[in-house]
C-alpha cells in the first residue's frame, strides 16, 4: 500500500500547499502550459488542481494560456469517449464566464493514421507488442503536433501530466529518471524545448479519490458520475468511498480502446456490459475485439493464414521459425480478411443504431466514419488497384441506404462482368490479382499519355508477384540458403581481411 501524500499535514494543508505550488509555477513566466486530459481520475485531479489555483488568482495574472488537450483515437470506449467531449464541452463554456485561461481542445489523428483506415485499408494486422503501430499514430502525433504548434508559437511550453510515481515500478522509475534535482519540472523524452510538471506525482490511487470525492469540480462535472464509470469498469462493482489509505478504491480500471488486442481481454468493457444493463448495446464491440485477438495457438494460426505471405510493397522476407525452418514473414491482411473486418464493424454499428432506435433515445455511436470509409476505399482502388469498388455495395447492404461517396473513374474494359470471367480464368486469387493489376497499371499509363518509364512501371508492378504461392516462395528461399552454405569463402589476399 502506497503511503499517502496527505498523511503528514492532512488533505486539506497539502491543497493549499499544491494550490500555492501551481500559482507560483504559473507567474513564474510566459510559457503556456499544456494539460494532458484524458477524462480519467489522475488527468481530472491535475486539471481540478490548476482550476482552482488559477482561479485564485485576480483576473490580471491570469494572463498566460493553459491548453488542455485530449485525443480521440476514433476507437475509445464509446462510453468514456462522450463523457470527455462532454466534459471539454463544459469546461470551455465555464472558462469563458468565470474568465479563465483554459482552452480546451479535442484533438484526432489525422485520416491516413487512424486505425480502421490502416486495419482494413492498407492490411495491417491488428497491433501486437512486437508491432505497436497504433500508439504512435492514434495517441502520440497528434499531441505531439499541437505541443509542437505552441512551442513553435511561444518558443516553450510546459506539460502538466496525471502521472504518479504509485502507479508501477516502471513508471517510477521512469519519472525518477528524467527528474531534475531541486526543480519541479523535467525534460520531455521527445519533444525539444517542452518541460514536464507532474503535480501528483507522489500521491497515491487513494489520494486521487479523496481530492475527487472532497473537492468539487470547477467547472460543473460530476466526480461522483466519473466515479460510477470507474464502479462499472470493475468486475465486482466494487467501488467505495475511500476515507483513508487502507480503504481499497476502484482505481484499478482501465479504460482505452475498444479495439485495444495488446491486452489479452478488455475487462474494462466486460465488466460496464455486465454490471449495467444500458450498456448491453457494446457486446458486438466486445465481439469484434476477441475476433481480432490473437493469443491463442487457435487464433494465431487464423491470424497468419489471414495475412499475405509477402510484405505491403510486394517483397518476400524470410525468418526461421520456432521449429528451425525457414518460413515468410507475414504481411497485411488479404483482401477476404479486410471485406470480413468491415462487414463486422459495419453490422455492429448498424445493430447498435437499431438498438437506440428501438428506445427513442436519440443516441448513436459511430464505429467507422464517413471520412474513413472514403480513404479505405481510395486505398482498396487507387493503391492496390482493387477496381472492382466493392465497398459501396457492402455498406448499401449492410446498411440499407445509399452510399454517398465519390465517383470514381472506371475502366471500361475491367466492368465486374468482365473481372468475373477474368478471375474464372485464373488458378487462384493471388494469379487473378497480378493480371488485374498488371491490366489497370498498363491502362493508367496509357491514358497519362507518358511513355518514359511504362516498361519500368510495369515491372516494378509485375515484382510485386514474384512469388504465387507461399509454397513457391519457401521453395526459392531454401534455394538461396543451400547457394550461401555452400559457397566457400577463402581470402583474396591479407589487406584488412577481404573475402570475397
């Protein structure tokens, strides 16, 4: 159990403290500050605590602004997501009548990094630990990019953050190793010219309760409704008034993506559709996580046999797997896997429409958006030359409304009719795809009306199919290895050890 930070002066002395701490960091120059928020309890308590610090403070020396940013990585606890828009949407208007320096802001990912566009788009699998090409593009860019704008704006700019040193031993390791001996403040990792003030790094989880349960919100949201979203993310619906340090709290919770498979089970959303029956509309969400999970031996050997055995840009790379052979490293999702993902999520998004239709409340989660839909669909054709534009009908049938979307170009010659007796032609999808490829890159040429370069184009085209089969790329690379071994390699004189 974490020793409280309130046990030697009491909570109401260490406030003060902590008000009095803010208020000087705050006049001690004219760099912005920039706030982490994320709608959780440690984010709320360093936005609460700078709230009333500043607001102590005459209008006059409220003169610096204070950014408070949240990023929606499209893909949050749907949930949690509306409670912090909802919360930013109050905290801007109650900023502006108390007049106070605060700007929220809602920031998102942009189209070509999110995640659907990058899952059923361009093929990536879902984020594993050896392959975490989520947080980088979902959460960090964007508030990085705007950290950047202010900086770029002001020169400075210092973060405050909801971390705490009781959180993990990783984590107080981590802040330790960035402290600046006699300073409140610490270098960012990353970004130049930014600091990092961290206002309850030696708090406990229990501490952060007791503030949130004895001090009200500023700005007019409910801690008490922020703790019962916390109560229902717990599997025993345990979440008691903490009245010291020996009273267990529910701040165990975790709230992320509903799509997160870097955790083996989403407990958060597990444990809101069992203790409340209003939630009950999130269990196709909770499907569609478990189907893209890939712990099991059962899930993984689905999991490969759904992704290409060539990389994005057509190559082959090769390793040798846990029996000693040598095997393809794999690549994006073929094409029946991605048409499968969006069917699901378009099905879900649909069945939870139908689900706040049937009681009239006037509520509604979007899974996919519009924007998205249209970028994965410029990929599927104009990337990887997938003319056939199948997104339209699925959405027209899944849905059961017209699809409003952009009007592409077609081939004349390449109409579904003519790709069905094209396919039928061939012996398997990967042969159907090259000749459908090699047609549409050889027909876009020709109608650029630019010569230099076709042959060249054509071929970088044609290596992207070096390899039909997997059977036929493992044949080659056996091939390879048998060459390497048995080259024998002997100096060709003593200069530096040149072997040829």
């Amino acid at each position: 159990m974490s020793v409280s930070a309130f046990k030697s002066l009491g909570i109401e002395k260490t406030i003060e403290q902590k008000i009095e701490e803010i208020q000087s960091l705050y006049q001690e120059n004219k760099i912005p500050w920039v706030i982490g928020y994320s709608g959780g309890k440690d984010s709320t308590a360093v936005t609460q605590l700078t709230w009333m610090a500043i607001n102590q403070l005459p209008p006059e020396k409220r003169r610096k602004p204070i950014y408070v940013i949240t990023t929606d990585t499209m893909v949050e606890n749907p949930v949690v997501s509306n409670w912090v828009e909802s919360s930013l949407i109050q905290m801007k208007s109650e900023a502006k009548m108390e007049e106070m320096p605060i700007k929220p802001n809602l920031l998102k990912p942009e189209l070509k990094d999110r995640f659907w566009v990058n899952l059923i788009g361009r093929g990536y699998p879902a984020p594993r630990r050896g392959f975490r090409w989520c947080t980088d593009r979902l959460k960090i860019r964007p508030s990085n990019d705007f950290i950047k704008r202010v900086v770029s704006k002001h020169g400075e700019a210092i973060m405050l953050l909801g971390v705490r040193s009781a959180e993990s031993a990783a984590r107080a390791k981590t802040i330790k190793s960035h402290k600046k001996e006699g300073s409140k403040l610490s270098d960012h990792q990353n970004l130049p010219n930014c600091k990092i003030f961290s206002p309850i790094v030696d708090w406990s989880n229990d501490d952060v309760w007791v503030f949130l349960d004895q001090y009200s919100n500023p700005w007019n949201y409910s801690n008490e409704q922020l703790k019962s979203m916390y109560q229902g993310a717990t599997e025993d619906n345990e979440c008691p008034v903490v009245v010291d340090t020996s009273t267990p709290s529910c701040g165990s919770s975790r709230f992320g993506c509903w799509v997160c498979t870097l955790v083996q089970k989403d407990k958060s959303m597990d444990a809101m559709i069992k203790n409340d029956q209003d939630k009950e509309w999130m269990t196709p969400l909770l499907k569609i996580r478990d189907e893209l999970d890939f712990y099991s031996d059962k899930a993984q050997i689905a999991e490969r046999a759904a992704r290409e055995f060539n990389r994005l840009g057509g190559e082959v790379s090769f390793y040798q797997n846990k029996n000693g052979d040598l095997d393809t490293v794999p690549g994006p999702y073929v094409k029946a896997k991605r048409i499968q993902i969006l069917e699901k999520v378009l099905k879900a998004e649909a069945r939870i429409e139908e689900h706040f239709k049937l009681n009239e409340k006037g509520e509604s989660t979007q899974l996919i958006s519009f924007d998205e839909l249209e970028e994965i669909r410029r990929i599927w054709i104009e990337d990887k030359n997938e003319v056939e534009d199948e997104l339209p009908e699925i959405f027209e049938r899944i849905k059961g409304k017209k699809y409003e979307g952009k009007t592409y170009r077609s081939l004349a010659v390449l109409n579904k009719e003519n790709l069905g007796v094209l396919e039928s032609l061939c012996d398997s999808q990967k042969e159907y795809e090259m000749v459908r490829n090699l047609l549409v890159k050889e027909m876009k040429l020709k109608s650029s009306g630019v010569r230099r370069g076709f042959i060249n184009q054509l071929e970088k085209e044609l290596n992207k199919f070096l390899y039909i089969t997997k059977e036929e790329a493992l044949e080659a690379g056996n091939e390879r290895q048998d060459i390497i071994k048995s080259i024998e390699l002997k100096p060709i004189n003593d200069y530096e050890g040149i072997k040829i």
